[in-house]
C-alpha cells in the first residue's frame, strides 16, 4: 500500500463573508481581522502535524490562511506553498461580489435551487467536480512518484521497517471516531508516503467531498449525519483524509474520512 493523509482547511473569513456576499474566484478579498485570528487558531491546532507538502488555492485568502497555518507549524514554517488555480472557489460569474440573496432569487426565477443553480458565466457543479477530481489525481499520481523515487535508491529500506523514525501527531484523533491508521507489523510505526494539507474554499471542497462519496465510495464517520456532510464547513474548518492506493493503483483508491469541518480549535 501507499499511505497519504491528506487534510483540508478551509480558508478563514473575509469581510464578505461576514456580510454574506458571493466571492466566487472575481472578488479577491483578504481576510479580515476575524480571519487572521482563525488562521491563527487553525495553525496551533495542526503546529505538530508533519506535512511534507502544502498546496493552496492562488485566491489571497487561501494564501493568507496557508501562510498562516505554516506560520504556527513546529516542523513546516519553511515548507514551500504550491498555489494550484485547480482549488479555487466555485466560480459565480455575474453573482460574484452580490448578495447571497441575489444568486438566490435568481436561481428562484430559473425555477431551479441553490446551489445547483448556475448564474450567467459561472461553473456548474459538474465543472467544479471536475476540477476536484483532476487535482486529486494529480496527488495520488505525486505520491506513487515519490514512492518509486524513494525505491529506486540504493538501499532503500522497506516501507514497514520502522527506520524513518517519523512521529505523525494529529489533534484530532480525540475529537473524531476513528483512530489514526497503524501498521500491520505490530509495533512499527506506520510510514507514510505523503501527508499534504490542502487550503481551499467551502463550495468547491464541498464538491470534492460528494466526489469522494459518490464516485470513489469514501467511508464516512458513523456519526455523522446527511446534513454534516452536505452544509459548508465553517471558516477554517479542518476535514481529514486516509487515501490507501494498493500496488499504486491510481484507479481504485481507498479513502476513508477521519473527520470533516472540525472546528474545534475555534
């Protein structure tokens, strides 16, 4: 098996936000001063979480809660940001920078509903989706690299051999129903190939996670409800991911969801 874990947060607030008003991918807002404060809060609840890549979303209040989170990391303050136009917010084309009530009331006189509802110049679901799918392949397909990079060293020790010595700690195992993953050699420490963190924005992570669902059979925690899994996670809400690939199948990935839009640390 290969092992990534891989954890989103979500960015923290802007002023739109607060007030309610559709971002989209044309208005790019920073965070405001409550944002910071959650970016904050969000990097000392992962500030022992080892990541060993980062990859935000290029709108600036992802890049300024990235900047963040790695800001308060005890191992990662230098870990380089990667910026992938992939995980930018849904957009809304002539919605953007308008009141949700607005997109709303639009949606209302096409006889349709938020948020299927695709106002003139946006994305529908589909395209969104998409976009989710292609960017996590590309991560599945980084970790099989790094796998047949780390075997093709001289020497290169066994996956299970317990000499990485890496120590993975993970706040939120106290919070969530299941237990981290452990290694079937009874002792040794589980190895992993990656563990990434993903700073993204709520529509389009809620997208990603009904892919998950959907198309690729994530198992789900037994407590959580059909309600958590289809609402928005809150301003830096951290969700968190198992993904097993066996023999680097890219095809047949086994995803199991430790926890999703933990808010805990705000």
């Amino acid at each position: 098996f290969l092992l990534l874990l891989f954890t989103i947060s979500f960015s923290g607030e802007t002023r739109y936000n607060k007030d309610k008003i559709l971002q989209g991918q044309g208005v790019d807002e920073p965070l405001s001063a409550t944002g910071f404060r959650q970016a904050d809060a969000a990097g000392l609840f992962l500030s022992n979480v080892k990541f060993t890549h980062v990859f935000s979303s290029d709108l600036l209040r992802a890049k300024q809660t990235a900047a963040a989170i790695l800001g308060k990391n005890r191992f990662c303050k230098d870990l380089e940001i990667k910026y992938d136009a992939r995980l930018r917010e849904r957009k809304y084309g002539v919605a953007e920078g308008k009141p949700l009530a607005d997109l709303k009331a639009m949606a209302k006189d096409a006889g349709e509903q938020c948020p299927s509802f695709t106002p003139s110049g946006g994305e529908t679901l589909d395209e969104v989706r998409e976009r989710a799918r292609d960017f996590f392949e590309f991560l599945c397909q980084l970790a099989v690299e790094l796998e047949q990079k780390e075997h093709s060293k001289p020497g290169a020790p066994g996956r299970n051999s317990g000499t990485s010595g890496e120590q993975f700690v993970f706040p939120w195992t106290s919070h969530c129903s299941e237990a981290e993953p452990s290694s079937e050699g009874g002792g040794s420490s589980t190895v992993l190939d990656a563990n990434i963190l993903v700073v993204s924005h709520g529509a389009y992570m809620r997208n990603w996670i009904g892919y998950f669902v959907s198309d690729l059979n994530c198992t789900l925690p037994e407590n959580l409800t059909k309600s958590q899994l289809s609402s928005v996670s809150p301003n830096t809400g951290v969700s968190h991911f198992i993904i097993k690939l066996e023999n680097g199948n890219l095809l047949k990935p086994q995803i199991t969801c430790v926890c999703l839009n933990q808010d805990s640390h705000l």
